[in-house]
C-alpha cells in the first residue's frame, strides 16, 4: 500500500501550501483505496471512501475505469459497502461522463438481471458522451430485439438527455468586480510563466489576477452569497491574446459553480464582461464551460452638437460613460429579455450573449454536451428508422441568392456538414465543419489531455488529416517542470494518434519548433481548416482559428468545429514598398491605416482576407500571424497560382525532414500530407481547381487598400506603459514611426524571434553583422540581443548557406540539445545569444527579459509582465518591430535615427512583397 502511503505525504506537502489533496487519477493508487474500503475495519477506510467518491476523476482516467469496475461490483451484490447502497452506486457512474462508466452501464443495461437493467437504462439516458463501440453495443442489442436497448434509443432520438434538463434561470443576480480596466489579456486570468500548473486546477486557480483580486472576490461573495461575480474589463475587451481555457476554468473556480459533487476543481458557469466585449476565441471557451460572455457598451465615444466625434489631443476618440459597472454595482441578466438591469432600468441590449445555441451551451452546462448529443440523437434517430424530432435550436441559415462568396464562406460551404442540400451559405450561417488540421501546445496540452479524458475519448477522429502535439513553449528551459511534464504530454498524445514533437522513447531527436510554423507546413490545401490550442494558429494557408484547450480536444475527438461563418474584411495593397523597408512595418502599417480609415477596429471579430499574391507561405505567414494582436477572428491569404504551389512545395520538403527524423506514426500521416500536396499542385498546374479567391460579387464587411508609397519610415507597435488613459496601454494599437523616437530612446535587450521570423530574419541579422563589421573594423553590442529561431530548418539552412558562422562568431551563448538549460536567464551581458529554436521570450513562462528593461522585439507579445515585467521604479516595456530595427537598437543601445538604419540595411533585401498584379478573384 505504498502509493496510499505516498499520497498522503502528498497531502500533507500540499496544506502547507493551502492546497486540498490532489484529484485521483491512477488505477494503481485507487486499486489500493477500493481494497481499504473493502476491509471494515482499516483505519484509513472513511478517507479511502471520501477519496474514491468525491475525489477521482472521470472519463477515461485510468482511475474512472478501476471505480467503474468496483461500482458494477457493487450493483451486482458482488461487494457490499454500507455506505454505497447500489442506487448511489448508479448516481456516482451518472457523473463519470464517459468511457468506463458507459462500458458498465452498457454491460448492466443490457445483461440479465431484469430488476438491474431498467435502473441502468435510466442513468443511460442521461448521458451524452457515448463513442463507436458503445453505440454499435446498442445498435446490436437493438437488432437483436433487446427492449432495454430500444428504450434507451428512443429516449436518445427524442433527446431526452438535453429536454429533461432544468431550464436556464431566466434571471441571474450579478455583482461587479473590475478585473483592471482596458483591454484584458488572457495572461492576467492564467499568467504564462504558471503554464506548468495548468493540468493542476486547484494550484493553477491561485494565480488568478493577483491575491489582493482574490480577497476582494471572496469579501462580494461573502457580501451576496446569493448572486454570481462578474468580472470586468471596463473600457476594454476581455480575453484578449489568446483563447486559454485556463484562464476560463480560473475564472469558473473562484465565480463559477461546480459542475459535480463528487469532480473537485471542475466548476462551470463564469460570467464575464468587457466594455468592448469579449474576444472572440476566448469567447469560445466561455461556452466549452457553459458561461455568459456580455458585451456591456457602458463607454461610448462623445460627440459634439453635430453629430461628430470629438478627438483627445492625440487624436483618441473620448469616451463617455454610459452607466456604472464599479465594482460592487449589482446587475440582473435577464436571459428571456435579453437585457442587463439595474436599479429596475434597462442599461443594455445583451441579445448576442443569449443566442438559442447559446442558451443551449447554458442550459447543458457547456458545449460539448451539446455537440456529442446532437450527434448521438441523429444516431439513435437513423437506427430507428425515424427522423429525429427537432430538439434543438436549428442552425442559422442565411443564404443571399446571387450574391458570391468570401474565402471564408468558400472554405465552409466546402467543409460544411449535415446544412441543407443545395444551400449556398453566407456569413453568419451557424454551420458545423470538418477540421483537417489539429495543433496542440505544449503549456495547454495536458490540460487538452484532461479534456480528452474527461469526454471518454481514447483515439484521433479518423477524418483528421493530421494533427500535432508541439514542444515550443517549454523549449527555452528543459527545468524540472517540464521533465515532469513534457514526457507524459507526448506519451498521451502520441498514444492518442498525433504526430508528437518528442519521442516518449527518445527514437528521434527533439524537435522544439514553434507550433504555427509546423501547422503551417502541414497545412497543404488552400481550402482547408485548422484548429489550433493558441491564438496565433493563423495559417497562410487555409482558414485556421486559434482554441482553447477543450475545442482542440473536441476537433480531435470528433474531426468537427461548430462556429458562425464569420464575415471579412478584404485588404488589398496599392503603390510600391521602399526599398529599405521590411515587410513587418506592411504589417504594422495595416493596422495603423486601417484605424486611421475607419476610427475604430474594423478586424475585431472577423476574418481578414488579405490578398497578398506574391508572398510565399512562410514569410506572408507574419501577416496572418499579427492578425491576432489586430483582434481578428482569423485570416486568409489570398496567393497567385506560382507562388501557392512554390509555398506547397516548401511545406513538401520540411514535412519530409519530420519523415526522415522517424516522426511519421504507424498511420503514416505525414505520409498522406506529402500526397495530398502533391495532388494540390496538381489541381493548380493543371487549371482543374485554382488557388483559393473569392467571387468578384462577395460582400465584405468593410474593404480596405493598403498605401505602400505612404510608408515611409519602420514602425514599431508601442505599449505606451506611461499613457495617462490606461484604457490606451498594452493595446498593440499605436503604431509609430521610428522618428518619433528622435533615436534616443534607451533600449536594454533586444529580441529576434518568435513565429512572426522566418528564415529571411536571420539572413538579414547576419548580413548587418557582416556591414557593421565591413565598414567599422568590429561590432560591439550596448544591449544583449537574443536570438531564438522558430525551427531547426533555419538553422540547418543558414548553416548550409553560410550565415551561421557571423551569427556565431558574434554570439556569447549558444544553445547545446546535448546539454539544455536547466534554470532560466535572470540576467543578460551585452552580447548576442543563440537561444534553442521555439517561443522563447515571447511565451513569456521559462525566459523573461530583466525587469523594468525596455526591449525592442520581433515578437507579438507587449502585455503587462509577460515578455518583461515592471519593477517599483520602472515599468517594463516591449516594443514590437522588424528584424533590423531590433538588430540595430541592440547594436547601439538605443533606438536608431532614420538615417542610421537606412544606412545599415543598404543593400540588403529586406522583403520581395510587391502587389499583386492583378486582381485575385475566382472565375466566373
């Protein structure tokens, strides 16, 4: 009884930190607690029974199946426990979700016992997470003529484990708490550098906000024990940087209400708010946990007797309150209204929080209920032999005759699943899809584990074309954490079907690229979807959207996403680029005229459709991927015949390089990839299916042209730490050029790296180097500069063609795989590193700048303390540029003048975007 004796010590480690004893999910160690129970008189059998009901986790959790065995014993007569009379012995297999509780209420339900089979068949009912083998069990038992099976069926088509449930309260008693005020990222609910306790509900739970934000949660709570805590972003939106089901399930713990008495730390029902809403991946998650995301509108831009908005002195919309959300203020939500309340009066319109699918989620307890029962009502209803009756809400279908398509409707009509035959869908249209590309990150990923336990599910849809398990965001520090961790992530994962970045059994060597650029290897049709665990997932090639942990764990369980079509903005370019221009200043040049155009975020919840023709995958790739800090949905790049089949063939050769490695599985995924390629660029040569455009005749949501002749100077993207408005600070949205600087401003690391780099980056570091060193003799560094390639590939290629011998000559650090870093950097020398290829400071969990340092980086990251973090006398700060202005603030310590910079890229060709030179639009 070892394990028992080991987890008790456990126990006992975790009260010094506050911490109840961990959920329970190894046979061996519950096997030890079952035997306990089953003697009367063992002095730990009153614990050994608290343990076995209220703290074990379900699904198909090694201990859920041991606990499932020992309930069918129990209900049997075969063991008898005072304590666990059968029927509590079918109330506890009732919130076991899925797989070995299913098995056994399936043998129950359908074995001999008559007085048995009705009570399982009950319990059946109920539940919604039924996989293959278990339907064809009762599709069988149905043909053989059982009438329990028949029973459970009918229940199943008339979905009775959805229509029996309580209605959702149609009002919510609300009280206020402003989280912080303007935008709220996602690392304030779930900061990254706690991404190794995740998986660790209960741990994880305590680094919500801050502990000052906690106290003053429980003091509402303690003040209206009977209403909910909204969390706020006032003069913000919430969620934004990334959809993060930690941060949800951190939310849900300490606002929510728990899901099961006998599931610790699972909790569902957060309620959260925003004056701008709520992003819209994090949005998503909201509804995996059955919670109200509110969009408040409780600011609104002032206007003058003419109807105009009146402008600050920095040209910023001022703002007027429309009602208070202090915190403290208590609201009612009135879901069958549709309306938020106070003081009796209406104060907002909340019908987008309350749409019927959304009432659904509510109502079941979040969405993954929803999606399985749909599926197992239309099973149920086919092995019937009748049509299903209309239980749920129906999908929104909208469909304007004549009227072409945007990409993005393209790419889901093409996708679309169980929509009306012959429909052409339009945004808006509520539409279920096939999903041919899953990522999962290494920092969510057992939380993605957890979820797939949780809903039973044990193997990778087969309609998947692929999917990837990633090491990047532990990469930088291989520390006692991820030792613990990363091993049991691949071992899961691999064991589940995907392709993973470490061997569990070291038969090849790690690969830690960032994530997005294998998904975007991998991706090798224009016409398909990815579901990604991280808000960058935005392919260059195909429509990705980033995910929380749960929908990555639903794509791959089921090889679906249900979603909205989203609508687009379409952006085109005009003029020429010069010559000492880089393509990230296009990027940040996007943003800065598209809010300058239309004064507010025209990308904010919707796909941006960017034509961008002549740029190859990998570097049009850092567009798309800033589209996330522009708060877009997602984004599609528009490309020319010869350039998508160049991008193709690329993608060709890396996935190859993962064959070579021994990466491929039994299934040869990979294998199939290089097929389908190789069938796409066909498709292309031959004229028989071009390249992804949209129809000239496609309606947008706002249209937008991108001048090159007016850009100028490099700009960076600037937190503006000092703004007076802190609404203004960590938005990503001002933009400023270089001269506004007057190169003089300090800066104190610099940053090469991150997904935003391709190979190109690094060329172009190198070729600095060699101009530096050309004209002055030597190159000295007056700030450390860190050096962090996203994959190996560009390694092994700037090795091959020469540019790693400058980088390592000028470099103090450079990474070993033989011999990882086992502690993080806390300090930098003035000299360049070359970090191990992944996220590195971007993730902001292993690798931190010093704090209060200003650093200048490739990255997208400028959230408060995630790249470096404040100190009392400084704030801390990063600025997001291109590659060279990095190099050169390294270089001299300081911002470059215009003049300096156009000086040291002389000669080097930054980028070879240009135009398009004709309009990208499908044939007609």
């Amino acid at each position: 009884m070892h394990l028992y004796q080991d987890y008790l010590a456990e126990i006992e480690e975790r009260k010094a930190a506050g911490l109840h004893p961990k959920p329970i999910d190894g046979a061996e160690l519950l096997a030890e607690i079952i035997a306990q129970i089953k003697d009367p008189s063992h002095e730990h059998r009153k614990q050994s029974l608290d343990f076995l009901i209220y703290n074990t986790l379900p699904g198909t959790t090694s201990a859920a199946g041991e606990k499932a065995r020992f309930l069918e014993e129990v209900i049997l007569g075969k063991s008898v426990v005072a304590e666990i009379s059968p029927a509590f012995a079918f109330e506890l297999l009732s919130h076991m979700k899925g797989g070995a509780s299913i098995h056994t209420l399936l043998n129950l339900a359908l074995g001999e016992d008559a007085d048995i089979a009705p009570q399982a068949a009950e319990v059946l009912k109920t539940q919604v997470y039924l996989y293959d083998a278990d339907t064809a069990r009762l599709k069988a038992a149905y043909e053989a003529g059982n009438p329990v099976a028949k029973d459970i069926l009918e229940s199943y088509a008339a979905a009775e484990f959805f229509t029996k449930l309580p209605d959702v309260l149609e009002e919510v008693q609300v009280v206020t708490y402003i989280a912080a005020e303007g935008d709220i990222s996602t690392d304030l609910l779930s900061p990254g550098n706690q991404a190794h306790s995740r998986s660790d509900r209960e741990l994880h739970g305590k680094c919500l906000i801050t502990v000052e934000a906690q106290e003053a949660i429980k003091a509402l709570q303690k003040l209206h024990p009977d209403k909910s805590v909204m969390l706020i972003a006032e003069k913000g939106t919430m969620g934004v940087g990334s959809s993060r089901m930690s941060g949800v399930n951190n939310v849900a713990l300490w606002t929510g209400r728990q899901a099961s008495p006998y599931v610790p730390f699972v909790n569902i029902f957060p309620i959260v708010a925003g004056t701008n809403g709520i992003s819209p991946i994090f949005l998503t998650t909201v509804s995996v946990t059955g919670g109200i995301g509110i969009d408040l509108k409780n600011w609104v831009k002032k206007t003058d007797a003419e109807g105009k908005v009146v402008t600050n002195d920095n040209g910023d919309p001022v703002l007027e309150q429309a009602y208070s959300v202090e915190t403290g203020t208590v609201l009612t939500i009135n879901t069958k209204e549709k309306k938020l309340y106070g003081n009796g009066k209406v104060l907002a319109d909340i019908a987008s929080a309350f749409t019927p699918q959304k009432l659904e989620f509510i109502k079941a307890g979040g969405s993954y209920a929803i999606v399985f029962g749909k599926k197992l009502q239309t099973f149920a209803a086919e092995t019937l032999g009748i049509e299903a009756p209309a239980v749920f809400a129906p999908a929104k279908e909208v469909s304007h005759q004549g009227q072409g398509l945007t990409a993005v409707e393209k790419i889901f009509n093409r996708n679309a699943v169980g929509t009306t035959p012959g429909l052409t869908l339009h945004a808006g249209s509520d539409v279920r899809v096939k999903v041919n590309i899953v990522g999962s990150q290494d920092t969510t990923g057992l939380m993605t584990s957890q979820e797939l336990e949780a809903m039973a599910a044990t193997v990778i849809s087969p309609t998947v074309d692929a999917a990837y398990q990633s090491g990047c965001h532990t990469a930088s520090v291989w520390d006692k954490k991820a030792q613990a961790n990363i091993p049991r992530l691949m071992s899961f994962m691999q064991g589940f079907g995907l392709i993973t970045a470490r061997d569990p059994k070291d038969g090849y060597h790690a690969m830690t690229d960032v994530i997005h650029k294998v998904l975007n290897d991998l991706t090798v049709d224009d016409w398909d979807i990815i579901i990604g665990g991280d808000s960058h997932t935005r392919m260059s090639k195909g429509v990705a959207f980033g995910a929380d942990s749960g929908t990555v764990a639903l794509a791959l369980a089921t090889g679906e996403a249900t979603m909205p079509i989203p609508q687009s903005v379409k952006v085109t370019f005009k003029g020429t680029l010069k010559a000492y221009m880089d393509f990230r200043d296009v990027v940040h040049a996007t943003q800065a005229q598209m809010l300058k155009k239309f004064g507010e975020n025209v990308f904010q919840g919707r796909v941006i459709e960017v034509h961008i023709g002549t740029l190859p995958a990998d570097q049009a790739f850092t567009f798309t991927d800033w589209t996330a800090e522009m708060k877009a949905k997602a984004s599609i790049c528009i490309s020319q015949p010869e350039t998508l089949i160049e991008s193709l063939e690329t993608a060709k050769n890396r996935i190859q390089i993962m064959i070579d490695k021994g990466m491929d599985n039994e299934s040869q995924v990979l294998q199939g990839l290089i097929d389908k390629a190789d069938k796409r660029i066909a498709e292309i040569r031959s004229g028989e299916k071009p390249p992804l455009a949209p129809d000239a005749t496609a309606k947008y949501h706002a249209e937008m042209v991108v001048d090159l002749d007016i850009i100028d100077e490099p700009m960076i993207a600037d937190p503006d730490v000092n703004n007076e408005d802190v609404s203004k600070r960590y938005t990503h949205d001002v933009i400023r050029g270089l001269s506004y600087y007057e190169g003089s401003k300090a800066v104190d690391l610099g940053f090469v790296g991150s997904c935003m780099v391709h190979k190109g980056d690094f060329k172009i570091v190198a070729k600095i180097l060699r101009n530096l060193e050309q004209s002055q003799g030597k190159v000295e560094f007056n700030a450390p500069l860190v050096v962090a390639a996203p994959t190996y590939n560009i390694i092994d290629e700037l090795k091959a063609e020469g540019d790693w011998d400058i980088l390592q000559k000028y470099s103090g650090f450079e990474f070993d795989d033989n011999v990882p870093k086992t502690a993080a950097r806390t300090e930098y020398q003035n000299m360049m590193y070359l970090e191990r290829p992944g996220c590195n400071l971007c993730m902001g969990n292993q690798e931190k700048a010093e704090k209060g340092d200003t650093v200048m980086a490739t990255s997208t990251r400028l959230f408060q303390g995630r790249v470096v973090e404040d100190t009392e006398r400084k704030k801390g700060e990063s600025l997001l540029s291109s590659t060279p202005v990095v190099v050169l603030s390294a270089i001299l310590g300081r911002t470059p003048s215009l003049n300096e910079y156009k000086t040291a890229v002389e000669g080097i060709d930054l980028t070879t975007f240009a135009p398009p030179v004709s309009e990208l639009v499908a044939a007609s």
